[in-house]
C-alpha cells in the first residue's frame, strides 16, 4: 500500500469531531403518501445506531435522504457538518441500500479494486478482505455468486472506502441466521475502527444485539429514542394469548405484567411487560382458560398503540 | 475515475455480445459480402468493392460497439440497482456519464480496427496513412450521435426491452442506412430516408475520405443534427432518470 496523503486525513479528522448526522424537522412525501413528518435524528461520531421501525415507517426514506438521493420536501440535513451530497462526494459515507446491486460483468476482486480508487482513503485491502471475510471470493465473477455472498460483497463495497459513516438499509434482509451472526461481527469489526455504524431494521432483537442506540420510527416520525434496554422495556411487549372459559374479563387486565388487553370473542390477547409473572398471576387467578400461548415482542402492535396513545 | 473507465472499457471488450455482433459480425459479413459481389466490383461510390464494404462494415461494427455498451447496459444497471449503488460513492452522476460515453467510444476502435486489419489482410486493401487516419478520425467522430442515443435508450427503457430495441434499431439504421445494400440499387425514396440516418452518415464520410475527397456538406450536416438531437435525448433521459432513485 502507498502511504496515504495528508491532506484528505486531516479533513477527515476536522469531520471527526462533529456529529455524524444532524437532521431536523426532515418531511417528505410521495404524492398523496406522507413518509416523513418533521423527523429529527442526530447521531454522535463513533455511535452505532439502530433506526428501528415497522414498514413503511419511513425508515429507507430517512436514509435516501441522508445519503442525497431523495431532497426532502422540509428539514435541514447534514452529514459531518455538510450536506449529505458533498459528504458522499467527499466520500465520509458509506452505504448498502436494499435494492442496490454490483457491477455484472467483472470480478469481485476488480469491482473492490475500482471502488476503492474512488475514495481519498480506502481501506487497505488486507483490512477489507479481512473484515468482510472475503477470502476465496476476490477471483470469483460477481455475477456467479449465491445469494449470501452478493451480501458479503455488497458489504464490502460499502465499507471499501473506509467512510467515517457506514449506512445499511435493513442490511440482513436475505440472510439465513448463521449469515446475520457474522454479519453482525464484522459490523462490530468495523465500527470498531471509531466508525460511525446507522442501520435500519424492524427487528427488536437485532437493534438490541448490534446498537449502542436505538431510536424508532413510526408514521413518519421519531417515537421513541434510547438505549436497546429502555427500548425493549417499552417495546418488548410479548403477548400472552388463551381462550377464557369462565371468569370476568374485567380481572384481566389487573393480570402481573399486563400493560393491554384485546379480545375478540372469547380469544384474548394479553400484552405483557413480563410474560412470566403474567402467566403465573393467571394461573393463581379464579379465571378458566385453554389453549394458551406465548408469543413474542410484537413491534406492529406496540408501534399502533404508542401512535394511538400520541394522537 | 481513471479506475471506474479502465473497468468498464475492460469488461465491454469481454462481454460476448459485443465480440459476437460488433467485432466477429461486421468481420464475418465483410468476407461473406466481398465474397458474394466479387472483389473486383466497382460500387456507387466509384470505390473498389472490398474498400466500400470495408467501410460499411466498419461503421457497422461501431455502431453496435457503441450501442452495446451504453443502451442494455445501462437499462440493467439501472435495473439491478448497480447504478444506485455508484450514486452513493463519491463517483459524480456526471463522471460516470461521462464514463459511459467514453467507454462506448473506446470499444468501438477495436471493432473498427479489426474490420480494417481483415481488409488489408484478405483484400490488400490500400490506402495512404493520411488517409487511414482521416477515415479512423471522422467515422469515430460520426458515432457520437449514436452513442449518445443508446445512452438515451439505456436510461428510458427497462431492462426488458433496451436490448431488443437497439438490436433492432442497429439492424435498421444498418439496412436502411445503405450499410447492407448500396443506396444506388434502393428506391428513390429509399435513399432520401437513407442519407438522412446517421449510420449512413458515418458511412458517408469514410466513402469520401477513401475515395480522396472531402465529406459531403450533407453528411456533416445530417450528423450534427442527429448529434444535437440524441445529447438532449440523452440528457433529458438521464435527468429523468438516470438521477432519481428508484422511489
């Protein structure tokens, strides 16, 4: 490797020491379809944040603006301390997008090669071979390789040019478990580089495992903004499901745990802050039941009813 | 972007349907056609039979070169999200337009070369080097109007339909631009159609070039026109599209 010029270092230690991202009162809408509603969101340098949300809760459109793609319709957003174009032109960014590809026709090892000199400082290629695990890949045609390989290749072109700021739109949609576990790691590797990590995903678990900070989306805006402990607290709701065969309904919702109560018919859904001690306070309790269930956290719900609740 | 050229000029010399339809094709057809006339003929253009098809051949194979790496490529690129993908390196929309039409370019000088080499090599065909690069320099010059058209086709048509439709569109302005056919033997009406199509266009000023005059007014004329007409083709194409994320 050829020692890295001055220049672009410094520049990107000045952008080091703002925020990673300022966005404030971002909206945007397609049409008639409101997306984004005066969201707000900044992320410290160095943070890995989870933007956590159902579909369609504006998330990707959250992050097109952030990478320059989309111009929202209100907000003022930047990136370093810049706008989010000249950032990814200054390449501080990095970005794997749900439907983006990679050139066909060509090499994994070339297309690396390629991305790489468009950026003022890449990641040596020991590095990004390592952190991605590329190995037996760099020969193989990019057009040829399964499906979880484009992902590992897709994840490599993002964080080939050693951005300061790693973006990643529900990154392990098409991953099987074991694929998302190493995923994972190799985010950890990366970010563990003083990186700053921001991904969309509506899985709970997956903001919980992998963020230092979780902040939800719904309907367009910011709902709620934490820790993966908080978050979880709030969000985690399991439901606790049985048919009722004698008792008052009014008893259920004085059940251990439960924060909500639906009923359709005689079916009911328990939404509990603690499934366990709500299962033991039912069975202690005079009501009659079967076929119980647990089930787990339930983001949809959770998401309706803090929206319900707001409005 | 020295890097991002030098990829994409490499994978469009290997891609296979340029090898097949812009260098073996015009080849084939070449040896097929001077085969068939004779190689002693005198065509319309006062020109000796295997240099007349020399030429048409060549800006035959140019054409495909340059609409093969722009038109289907770019529609699947766009398709594939390999275009979003680029958006959001530093790359600048305009650098890798720009690229596209310079790649485009460069692939069509291999295809060009090759006709040309097949002509000196199976019919001795002679001309002064002034001469060679004259022709080289002004039939090069006359495909950018359709390199700029298939950079049009690429960022309006899907991924389905941008390869038939330069397909066929290359096999018309072949045919009906006196590629295939010598103008003199078509319909009056034919070859009014014919001269005012940019395949014949580039045709034209190699003919000329080869036969120690210079191009015709009209020529110049037809191609400034086609020229003018597919950049803002291509750019209003590319604003429309090529920008704009899939949203």
């Amino acid at each position: 490797m050829p020692a890295a010029p001055p220049e672009p270092e410094t520049a990107q230690q000045a952008s080091q020491d703002r925020p990673a991202v300022r966005a404030v009162g971002l909206a945007k809408s397609y049409g008639s379809t409101v997306a984004l509603v005066g969201l707000d969101l900044h992320v410290a340098a160095g943070q890995t944040v989870a933007l956590l949300g159902p579909n369609g809760a504006g998330k990707s459109t959250t992050i097109g603006v952030l990478l320059g793609l989309l111009s929202p319709d209100a907000g003022q957003v930047q990136v370093y301390g810049r706008p989010p174009s000249q950032a990814v032109a200054g390449g501080l960014v990095g970005a794997m997008l749900q439907d983006a590809g990679l050139m066909p026709g060509v090499r994994v090892g070339e297309l690396l090669a390629m991305v790489r000199g468009l950026y003022p400082l890449p990641l040596p290629l020991d590095d990004l071979v390592g952190i991605a695990g590329l190995g037996s890949l760099l020969g193989r045609r990019v057009d040829r390789l399964s499906g979880g390989q484009t992902q590992q290749v897709r994840f490599a072109a993002a964080i080939a040019g050693d951005p300061l700021l790693l973006v990643l739109d529900e990154p392990t949609a098409a991953m099987d478990v074991q694929a998302r576990r190493n995923f994972w790691t190799q985010i950890h590797a990366f970010a563990g580089r003083g990186r700053t990590v921001l991904f969309a995903t509506h899985y709970l678990h997956e903001a919980d495992d992998a963020a230092d900070r979780v902040v939800v989306i719904a309907g367009g805006r910011k709902v709620a903004d934490g820790t993966p402990a908080a978050i979880k607290a709030n969000f985690g709701d399991r439901q606790v499901r049985f048919t009722l065969r004698h008792g008052s309904p009014a008893l259920l919702a004085a059940l251990d745990g439960v924060r909500a109560v639906d009923q359709d018919g005689a079916r009911v859904t328990l939404h509990s802050g603690d499934p366990d001690a709500t299962v033991s306070s039912l069975v202690r309790s005079e009501l009659r039941w079967s076929g119980l269930e647990v089930g787990g956290p339930d983001l949809e719900t959770s998401f309706l009813r803090l929206l319900a609740g707001q409005s | 972007m020295t890097g991002f050229l030098a990829l994409e000029l490499r994978r469009s010399l290997r891609d296979v349907r340029y090898l097949i339809i812009a260098v073996a094709m015009p080849i084939g057809l070449y040896l097929l056609f001077t085969g068939l006339f004779g190689a002693h003929g005198q065509r319309a253009q006062g020109l000796p039979q295997p240099v007349e098809l020399m030429i048409a051949m060549i800006a035959y194979g140019a054409m495909w070169a340059v609409f093969s790496a722009t038109g289907p490529r770019i529609a699947h690129e766009r398709t594939i999200g390999w275009t979003r993908q680029l958006r959001v390196t530093p790359l600048s929309p305009a650098a890798a337009l720009s690229g596209k039409l310079l790649t485009a370019l460069a692939a069509a000088l291999p295809a060009m070369a090759l006709v040309a080499l097949t002509a000196v090599v199976s019919h001795h065909v002679h001309l002064s080097a002034t001469q060679w690069l004259a022709l080289f320099a002004a039939m090069w010059a006359g495909v950018v109007p359709l390199a700029l058209l298939g950079l049009a086709i690429g960022y309006l048509a899907g991924d389905e339909i941008a390869f038939p439709l330069t397909m066929a569109l290359y096999f018309a302005l072949g045919a009906l631009g006196g590629l295939w056919i010598p103008l003199s033997v078509m319909p009056h009406v034919m070859q009014g159609l014919a001269q005012s199509l940019p395949s014949n266009g580039v045709a034209e000023l190699g003919w000329r070039i080869a036969g120690g005059q210079a191009p015709v007014p009209k020529a110049v004329l037809v191609l400034t026109v086609w020229l003018l007409g597919s950049a803002a083709a291509a750019l209003l194409a590319y604003r429309r599209r090529g920008t704009r994320s899939a949203h």
